[in-house]
C-alpha cells in the first residue's frame, strides 16, 4: 500500500465528511450479512416522504477479484467488477447497468508515493473520456479532474485543485465548473475527541458566497455528536452511536433559523451487521 497524494478525489474529503456525511432528513435501513466465504450481501432501504426506495447489493470476493451486483426498485441492475493490484498500485474497475446499453465504463486507477492516477472510458461508440491526476506528497498535492465528450468535442468537466496536510490539519482549494466556482475547506483536529472544519465557496458567475462551518466531538468511544451550520441559517445537528461493532444508529435534525416557525427536519437512520 502506497502512501502517496491519493485520487483526486481525496482532496478536500476530511471537511466534507466532517459537515455533510451522515446528515439526512430521510428514515434509512441498512442490513449487511457476510460469510466465511467472502460473500457479503447488503439490503438497504430509504423512506422519502410517502415514496420508497431500496436495493440489494451482493458482493463476491475471490482473491484480488471483487464483484458487486446490485439491484434496485426500479429493476436496474448494476455490476461492478474490481481487480486489485493486477500490478503493485494498480486496480481496474469495469462497470455496466441494465438496461442501460450506454452505462458501460472501464476505469484504471494508479498509485505511487508521488503520483494518483484515475481514467476511465464508456463502452460507447462516442464516449466521454475521464481523467483525473494528482502529484505530490501526502503532504502537498496539486492535481486535475477533466471529462471530455467525445462526441461534441467539449471538455464538460474541468477542474483543479491543491491539497496540503498536517498531522493535524488540512487545507485544500479547487477551481470548478470550468472556473466559475471556487472552493476552499479547512478541517482540523483539535484534540483526540474534538475535529472543526470550514468550507467557503464562491460562484464568479452569479457573485454568490456559501459558507459552512462544522464541527465532531466524540461523547464516549462509542458515542458521536456532529453539528454545522451555514450562512443560509440552516442549522444541523446528529448523534451516532455505534450499539455493537459496525452497527450504528444515527439520529440528525434540521432547522431553518431564518424561518423557525417551520418544522424541524428531523432523519433516521439504523444500519445492522449481525
């Protein structure tokens, strides 16, 4: 295993999970069962007002060969094959959806200890092309994401940005949507319970600035508390305990300060592994 700059990706993902992983306003269920075997199946289920979504998700592991099959209640099916490390740093994705005859996509990832690679094309007579590259450290990073469709000749996404990482913190920028929106985030670690991180974008476009600042603190070992708000006055808050080894159950609220006359937003989700 590398320790090198991470997919691009990775830039930016500590502040994200920190103000936006595991907050919703849904009820959610999900159950994981495994076997000795290496066969892992997941059923998940989320409630969106009156409407009903959910999916089943079986995943193969043989060797350095993972297969992930999933189908939802829309009757799509999605495989995901993955091969790791068919040479050292190197993994291959090949994916497909049915019966989406144009969602066919193979993917080559590449890590050094001063360089991440990702690529990947669609299986289409006309496919959009995408690549993504980072060079540096684990440290300070600086890398690119472009998507490029080869049909009308128009690069459709295209994206930078630089990373630079403490023991304790990480900051990092990108330039997206062609330029137009910049973004910057900050997440630190203030003490072994405690992490805060920031995260302030602005649209060149439409001069538009959002602002979100968050932060974690672990109650117990167990026991997580997460909050955040952003300059729009929605206000947000989650407790997460794990009741037994990867199983969680995960209470999140939402309030719009600027309208508290409204009714709280308030989510549910349980996730089991037996």
């Amino acid at each position: 295993m590398v320790k090198g700059p991470g997919l691009y990706s990775e830039i930016g993902k500590k502040a994200r999970d920190l103000l936006y992983k595991d907050y919703q306003t849904d009820h959610k269920f999900t159950l994981n069962t495994s076997s000795p075997t290496g066969v892992t199946i997941t059923s998940s289920g989320t409630k969106k007002g009156d409407l009903l979504a959910a999916d089943v998700n079986t995943q193969l592991k043989s060797k350095n060969i993972t297969t992930d099959i999933k189908v939802d209640t829309s009757s799509n099916l999605f495989t995901t094959i993955t091969v790791d490390e068919p040479a050292p740093g190197l993994k291959t994705i090949f994916s497909f959806k049915v019966p989406d005859q144009r969602s066919g996509k193979v993917e080559i990832q590449y890590l050094h200890d001063y360089a991440a690679v990702s690529s990947s094309i669609g299986l289409t007579v006309n496919p959009i092309v995408n690549f993504s590259g980072v060079i540096g450290t684990n440290v300070a990073s600086l890398g690119t994401d472009l998507s490029f469709d080869t049909k009308t000749g128009d690069f459709i996404k295209c994206n930078a940005g630089v990373s630079l990482s403490k023991v304790d913190l990480i900051a990092s920028l990108t330039l997206n949507n062609k330029g137009d929106s910049l973004n910057a985030s900050y997440y630190h670690i203030v003490n072994p319970l405690t992490a805060v991180g920031a995260e302030v974008s602005h649209s060149f476009s439409s001069n538009d600035n959002t602002i979100t600042i968050g932060a974690q603190h672990a109650l117990d070992p167990l026991t997580t508390l997460k909050a955040r708000v952003n300059n729009a006055g929605k206000a947000s808050a989650l407790v997460q305990h794990e009741w037994r080894p990867k199983s969680f159950f995960t209470v999140s609220g939402e309030v719009d300060t600027k309208a508290i006359e409204k009714t709280a937003k308030v989510g549910l989700a349980l996730a089991l592994k037996p």
